[in-house]
C-alpha cells in the first residue's frame, strides 16, 4: 500500500498518536472512519452509474478480450478481410500463396498464376574517380 511496509506503518501510526494525542484521537478516526465510508459511498454509486447508463454489468466484461496489448493488427485485417471457409480453404491448401489465393478466387487458370518480369533497375550515374560529390548548401 503506498510503498510501505508494515514496520514503516506501525511506525506512522504510533508518531500520528503522539502528535495528535489521546484527546484529539477520537475524534480523528471518526474521521477517517466517515471518509472511507464516503469513498465506498461514491464508488458504489459510480458503479451503478456505469451500470444504468451503459446496460452493462462490469462483472460480465472480459477485460482480458479489451487488453490493448492482445492487438494483432495482422488478425485483425484477416478476419475483416477474408470470411472463415475462404480462411480454411487457405490454411488448408499446402501450394504456393499465389495458388492459394487464384484458388480461393476461382481463377486456377495458367493465366491467373503468370507471373510478370520485374522491372528493371533504373541505371545509377557514376561519379569519375577523384571527382567530388555535388555540395548543397540548402541541404545541409
């Protein structure tokens, strides 16, 4: 509680004794003992307030399922993405991605499955050697 342990506490408690002093004691924890009701008043109150305005029992959430850190964009987008028999279809199938996919989308033709050249690297300009690299001075 607080980062205190209990001989530290005990040791709180027995200087906030002597400091009020028996007659003021009392009074102090009547207090205390009214202000935790208080904060148990208001809680309570907060949770049905909860309760009413959203219809739901806060008992009843899965707070595991709202945990920000089960984020899997990866999942996410699949299961927006691809309906559950297309996503066994896929798991399913032990081809190629590519044929995986023309299957799923009914084009299992030799068309659909070509595969285009990639195009060619654009050609790099070679400084000479011993020739200084263009200087800008805006750049830098």
């Amino acid at each position: 509680m607080f980062g205190i342990n209990t001989p530290e506490l005990i040791v709180i408690v027995i200087v906030a004794v002597m400091v009020i002093g028996p007659t003021r004691l009392p009074g102090y924890v009547e207090k205390l003992k009214n202000l935790i009701r208080e904060v148990r008043r208001m809680a309570t109150g907060a949770r049905e307030t909860i309760k009413e305005e959203s219809g739901l029992d806060i008992d009843d959430i899965d707070w595991k399922k709202l945990d920000p850190r089960q984020y899997d964009p990866r999942r996410i987008i699949r299961e927006a993405l691809i309906d559950d028999e297309d996503y066994d279809k896929l798991k399913s199938l032990k081809t190629a991605p590519g044929d995986a996919i023309a299957t799923m989308m009914g084009k299992n033709d030799d068309k659909a499955l070509e595969t285009t050249p990639a195009p060619a690297a654009p050609e790099i300009e070679r400084l000479a050697e011993g020739q200084l690299a263009p200087y800008d001075v805006e750049a830098t």
